[in-house]
C-alpha cells in the first residue's frame, strides 16, 4: 500500500470514528444539570476517543475524538460555548493515549495479549487521567476569563465538572480497553494494524 493510499485510508478510518465519537456522546449520556443553566454529563464519548487512538494512533486519533466531540458541543446549545475547549482537550487525550501505547510501549509490535492489553490500558489511563485533571481546571478559567463567570460559580461548576469526568473517565477505561483487544484480531486479520509483528515478553 503506497503512502498516498495510507493517508486516505487513514483520514477515512479518522472520519469514521468521529461519527462514533459523536454517536457515543449525544445518544449514550446521562445529561446533569447544573447551576446557572449549565450541564455536565456521563457518557461514552471519551471511551471512543481512547479507542481511536489505540486503533490509528495518537495524531488521527486525537483528531476524530475532537471533531466528533466538538460537533456534538456545536449541535448542542448547552454544550456550544464550550466547544473549543472541548476540541483541544478530546485532541490531547488521543496525543497521550497514542504516545504511550504506540510510542512507549510499541503494542502494534506485539503478540503477546496481556503484553497489549496491560499497555492498552495503561495507555487509557495516561490520556483519561490527563482529562480528569485538565478539564475542571481548563473549564474553570475557561468559564471564568473566556466566558466571563463568577468566580464562585466557575468554582461550584469546575468541581461538579470533576466528579463527573472521573466516572467518565472510569467507564471509559474499561470501555475501550475491552473494546480495542476484543477487536484487535479482526484487525489484525484486516491489515488494519499493519506494522510487522514481533513477539514481546510481558512485563
């Protein structure tokens, strides 16, 4: 397969797992309200974005988890002034899910199950740890400086933010973790993954 070729197959794969970002977020959430016409959710969005950045890395990945999610905000007249938060944060979240699972612990490079699914987790780990911790605190000064809060309001809404991005971040851990291993020998089969194989030692 010519490079040329890779890119497009790559920036299909990408657009799709938008649409699933997108999907998982507006249909598979728990909308909670809050204080000053605001809202956080639970959801599945954040679960995909992991699972987009284990299957094409961390620069595609981070990018359909962004776009999904930040249409989702778009479409939404609770969630549209957050939407450009939202985009820099789903795009991070695939960078470290990504970095860690294919740059640190190579696992497109490994035959060994526990081997990929330890580092496919810890990879989820990584990026939805980074969320729990960016979000309330990008959310804070973002409602505060950007969008012109309170301060004790930004405060109140950062803290149920946290909670609430926590349970997420749980779900979505396991969540994709399950996903990506369930899936991974199809793609294997497929030549989705296409690197070459070499066996690793589980650590």
């Amino acid at each position: 397969m010519n490079q040329r070729h890779q890119t497009t197959t790559k920036l299909a794969q990408t657009a799709i797992f938008a649409a699933l970002c997108y999907v998982a977020f507006a249909f598979l959430q728990i909308k909670i309200p809050v204080p000053g016409g605001d809202a956080t959710s639970i959801h599945a969005g954040n679960a995909f974005c992991a699972l987009a950045a284990l299957i094409l890395g961390g620069g595609y990945g981070g990018l359909a988890g962004a776009v999904g999610m930040t249409i989702g905000d778009l479409l939404d007249p609770i969630y549209i002034v957050g939407a450009p938060k939202t985009f820099v944060l789903k795009f991070m979240i695939g960078l470290i899910v990504g970095l860690v699972a294919h740059r640190i612990a190579k696992i497109n490079e490994s035959t060994d199950k526990k081997y990929v699914m330890k580092w496919s987790v810890l990879a989820c780990v990584a990026g939805l740890g980074f969320n729990v911790i960016a979000d309330p605190v990008v959310g804070y000064f973002y409602k505060q400086y950007i969008l012109g809060q309170p301060q004790q309001m930004a405060e109140t809404l950062a803290k149920i933010n946290g909670a609430a991005t926590l349970i997420n971040a749980v779900v979505s851990i396991v969540l994709a973790g399950l996903l990506y291993n369930a899936v991974r020998p199809v793609l294997l089969k497929s030549g989705l993954i296409t690197k070459e194989i070499r066996r690793t030692k589980a650590v």
